[in-house]
C-alpha cells in the first residue's frame, strides 16, 4: 500500500534516502579501487555500469509513461541524440582525423580539452560534465520540436507517433550529408570514457570508471523524484487519471505534458550520454527500437509509475542478461555443463520464460505503484502498532 | 453575480444550445433541470471554459468571460463538480484536494481550507490517505466537492451530484449543498433528480432541447403541472 507520510516523516525519508544514497556511492567507489579487471567478479562493475545508464533511462521513461501517462516509444531517438552530442564534443582533436575517416570533421574541438587547457585536470572533468549536460539540452530540444505537433496525440497513436520519430532520428543520423557531423553511419569512437575516468592525488590513483556513471545516474533519478514529488508531479499524476478534470482544475495540459516529455528526454539524453561513455563506442545502429523496449521492459518488471521500481528493475534486468544468465549461453551454467544445450541465443529462451514468470505472479510488477519508501515506511508503522498493543 | 445571455453552442454539427438565457445572483441556490441531451452540461461546460461558444455571452459580475483560459475563469471564482465525480482515482484523498488548489500559492490558506473540507466532511479526513479510487461512490462525490471547494470559488457549479447514488446518500450531498450555500458560495446545479433539486433550490428553470422553457421559484416549478408530468413522474 502506499503511504501517505506526515511532515516529521518525510524530512525522516529524505535524509534516509540521502544518506543511504551517499552510502551507495562509497562502496562503489571502494569496489571500483578493488575489483581487478582479472577479477571473476568484475562483471558487477559491468553491471552497475551499465545498470546505471538503463536505470536512468527507465526512471525518465517511467516519469513520462508511469507518472503523466503519455504512452511514448522514442526513447531510444533521444538517448541517440544523446550519446551522439557527447561523443561529438568530447573527441580529442588528435584523434579527429582518424575517427572521421572519410569526412571533413565539422566540430573541431572538444570541451574536456577546452577546459582542461584553461583549467587544468578539474577542467577536463568539467568539460565532461558540460558534454553530458549539452547532450541532454540537445535531447530536450528535439522532445520540444517533436512534441508541438506529437503530444496532442493519445495512448496508442501517441506511440506510434514517437515510435516514427525515434527511428527518423536513426535514419538522420546515419545520412551521408550530415557525415561531417555525425560520422555518417560509421561509428564514433575514441572520446571521453568511463575507463579513462582516474582522479589522482598525489601518489594515490583512484579509478572512477565505476563511480562516475553511478554518480550522474544518481544525481538524475534524484533530481527527477524531486519532479515527482512536487506539485508539478502532482499535477502530472492528475492527467494520467483524468485529462477532462484535470483542465477543469486549471492544469494547463499542454504545458504539463511538454514539461514532462521535455524533462524525460532530457533525462533520456543525459542516460545516451553515459551509454556512450560506458560502451566507449557511439553508433546509431545500437539505438534501435529494440533498446525502447527493453527500457520499457525493466519499467513495467519494476512496477509502472515506480521510481523504485524501475531502477530495481533496470538492474536486475542488466544482472540476469549480461553476468548470471551468461553461462546458458556458454557451455556452463551453475556448473552443468552441457554445451549441446547451454549455446549460443538459449540465454534468452530463458530470459523469456522467466519475464513470464514475473509478469503473471506479480501483475503490477516488483514493486507495483509503490516506493520502497513506502514499504520501509509501512514496516515501521506495523512495528509501532505491535509495540503499543503490547503494552 | 452570472449572467448567460443568448447563448448558442454546437457540437460538430449538433446544436446542443440555442439561446440560453440564464441569471444565477450571488448567495443563492439555482437548478437548472431537464431531460437527457437538454444541454445542461454543456452549458455548464461552456461556462467553465471547457467548450468553446458560437455566439452570445457569458458575464461574471459584469465582466465577459467567454472566450477567456479555463484558469482565468478558475481565479475569477468559478470551480465546477464535474459529472461522474472524476476524481483521481490514483492520487491519494489529500493529494485530490490539494490539485483543487492547483492555482493557489497561499500555503497557510490552502492548509486552512483543506481543514475547512474535512470539516465539512469528516468522512474525508478519516480516509485521507487512502487512494481516492477505493472510496465509495458516495465518499467520492464528497471528494468531487471538497476538491472544487479548493479551490475558493464564489461560484460552485456541480453536474448531477446525486448520480449513481443510494437516496439516502443523495439526501447528505444535498444538505452539504445546502451548508455550502449558507457559508457564502453561489450554487448552480444541475440535476436529473427533479424533486430533491426543486425543494433544495432558490431559483430554478427547466432546459428543454437547447432553450430554457419554464423558470420561477423552485417552489414554483414544483407544484407546477408541467414539469409534475415530465420530470416528478405524477
């Protein structure tokens, strides 16, 4: 059940989530100066790397289909853009030739090195930073254009609609004429990545190729359940259960809904942004639909309109495919081996069987509508119950 | 104090008004009864801003407001009930209320109002936290009121409160109705339940096919033999 929560309750639950935020990122950080690249462990950094780009891109996507009720499929069109703006700006001069192997390179400068230059170390860091930020801007700027004539569209026509933009973005992206900026439909490499993420102090290095993702994602989602919660969301949670009252309260729909796709893509963006530097390779091809839907995927496994949910589903989902369900596909799983069966594609035969195993017993998904505040916070209140009872 | 003067609206291609006439002064109770498809929700709607008009016009205390923004329309004090209660079945009985107050800053003063509603409805406060969809259909329409109450209004405008509701329910909407009037806040309601809308009323007229037919007291129009046979059912 959800929990309505008194004033002394929620500035409790804020702190709680901040400092159990904060506590999160120290071990990720502690792990990331432990795990060995040798490690058999390592695949969890893998996982919370890249755990962390899709929990970002489902809690945008959960913002716009789970929280305002605008069923839209273009994710993948903005998280490309994304990825794309990042790659663009932060690709080292040295290296432009190379990258832009049949093209004159249009963008002739990156802003790690424009920063760095003026600023030294903390200002390539900074120009990282702008790049993910532009990347966003840019993929909020494309929600607008495309959401003018888009959102005076509904549910199953809204989709398609999105679904049409997204792969237009792809196509676009991958034209010829456009080379000079986009690289035409060969790949853009050798920019900013999480790998080459290290602060260094004095003699000490710390790597951050972990840390910094998890960070930004972190940020994000939490700026985003600050939307939800204030009377924006409110009023966006209005409109998903009804549009006609919702007017006659004087929400301007219109507005709300372009602030709420604006917002998600932005947010779809920035998560294109560190999908870039995570897989240290941009290419248009990689934002299928497909990737929409798996994004959708871990939204409703987690619980539509679940911010909760979502990042527990996107990490649950990046967990099983990439590291525990990877023996099926390679002779040996939970030491049985039996490569006759344990091939190549039966990984996602499983995969399969199991999503329909959680969709049928939990019908609303893990966590349904609520939080995981909710749940924390409904515990406490049967505890205080059972104690007073006793006495 | 509202006044709709020749008012002409159709909806693609059907005329739903054809020159409405209607007066409701401040402080007081009016009914607007009439059949299915008479236009009475449309004109509420036009009213409110929700339907655009074709011509004639619409003055609130002398001051044209069609043609004017849903939100302009909600500042100047005029909220409505809509019909069928709507209210948002997913967001928490607090959280109704408080997008009733959707256009207001004044936090101290929506605190105040939203225990002036429970006030007016305990049954509300018990189940504050609980998500609107799972109150009882009468429990909703006290829901449907206290969050157009919200909102200040001068004016309150409800579509068929007493729809899909046992008579015994029906019977405390429209004492609460009553209660709210006393407090100050003009009514227009609109209703199919002829009898109790009639005894509850100040003014009342009768919307036929889009044009207003009868008008008078609603003491008047309940002892008059017309309206007896097509709407008491004598």
């Amino acid at each position: 059940m959800k929990a309505v929560r008194t004033p002394e309750e929620n500035r409790r639950i804020s702190w709680f989530c901040f400092f159990a935020t904060l506590a999160f990122l120290g071990l990720v950080l502690l792990l990331d100066q432990l795990i060995k690249p040798t490690s058999p462990m390592y695949m969890l950094l893998t996982v919370l790397q890249k755990g962390s780009v899709y929990a970002l891109a489902a809690v945008s996507m959960n913002l716009l289909n789970g929280c305002t009720g605008l069923f839209s499929l273009g994710h993948a069109g903005f998280m490309l853009i994304g990825a794309y703006t990042y790659a663009i700006f932060t690709i080292p001069s040295a290296s432009r030739d190379t990258v832009y192997q049949y093209y004159d390179a249009a963008v002739r400068f990156s802003f790690p090195e424009v920063f760095g230059n003026a600023m030294g170390p903390a200002g390539t860091a900074l120009g990282v930073l702008v790049a993910v930020i532009l990347a966003g801007l840019m993929a909020a700027a494309f929600a607008y254009l495309i959401g003018l004539p888009v959102l005076r569209l509904k549910s199953d026509y809204l989709a398609i609609a999105t679904l049409g933009f997204a792969e237009i973005l792809r196509a676009v992206c991958q034209w010829q004429k456009l080379g000079p900026i986009t690289n035409g439909s060969n790949l853009l490499k050798s920019f900013a990545r999480v790998s080459k993420f290290k602060l260094v102090l004095g003699s000490t290095k710390l790597t951050l190729s972990t840390f910094v993702p998890v960070l930004i994602a972190a940020v994000s989602i939490m700026i985003i359940v600050k939307l939800i919660n204030s009377t924006y969301g409110r009023a966006f949670k209005a409109i998903r259960d009804d549009e006609v009252a919702a007017e006659a309260m004087g929400i301007n729909l219109a507005k709300h809904k372009m602030i709420s796709f604006t917002v998600s893509s932005f947010f779809a963006g920035v998560a294109g942004a560190m999908m870039a530097m995570v897989l240290s390779i941009a290419q248009a091809s990689n934002f299928k639909s497909a990737m929409t839907y798996e994004i959708l995927l871990m939204v409703v496994l987690g619980g539509i309109g679940s911010t909760s949910g979502s990042v527990i589903g996107s990490f649950l989902f990046v967990a099983a495919s990439e590291w525990w369900l990877r023996g099926l596909d390679s002779g040996t799983f939970l030491g049985i081996n039996a490569p006759n069966i344990f091939r190549n594609g039966f990984r996602l035969v499983v995969f399969s069987v199991i999503i329909m195993i959680v969709v049928l017993f939990f019908r609303q998904g893990i966590m349904g509508e609520r939080e995981l505040t909710d749940v924390w916070l409904n515990r406490r209140r049967a505890r205080q119950k059972k104690k007073e009872a006793g006495k | 104090m509202l006044e709709v003067k020749d008012l002409h609206v159709s909806y693609g291609g059907i005329r739903a008004l054809r020159g409405v006439d209607i007066e409701v002064p401040d402080g007081k109770i009016v009914t607007l009864i009439g059949a299915n498809g008479a236009g009475k929700s449309t004109l509420l709607r036009t009213i409110s801003g929700l339907v655009k008009a074709e011509s004639g016009s619409i003055t609130y205390n002398g001051k044209e407001i069609l043609g004017m923004s849903i939100n302009k329309i909600l500042e100047l004090g005029i909220a409505q009930v809509p019909e069928g209660r709507r209210v948002f079945t997913n967001l928490t009985v607090l959280e109704n209320l408080r997008i009733g107050a959707y256009l207001r800053r004044d936090r101290d003063g929506i605190q105040k109002d939203i225990d002036w509603v429970y006030e007016l409805f305990p049954r509300l406060q018990e189940r504050s936290w609980q998500m609107a969809g799972t109150l009882s259909g009468g429990e909703q329409q006290m829901l449907a009121v206290g969050r157009a109450l919200m909102s200040r209004p001068k004016l309150m405008m409800m579509d068929e409160p007493s729809l899909g509701l046992a008579p015994l329910v029906v019977k405390g909407i429209f004492e609460i109705i009553r209660e709210i009037n006393r407090q100050g806040v003009t009514v227009l309601l609109i209703e199919q339940n002829a009898n109790m809308a009639l005894k509850t009323a100040d003014l009342a007229c009768v919307l036929e096919t889009g044009t207003i037919t009868l008008r008078g007291t609603g003491a008047e129009l309940l002892t008059n033999e017309a309206v007896k046979r097509a709407y008491l059912g004598e």
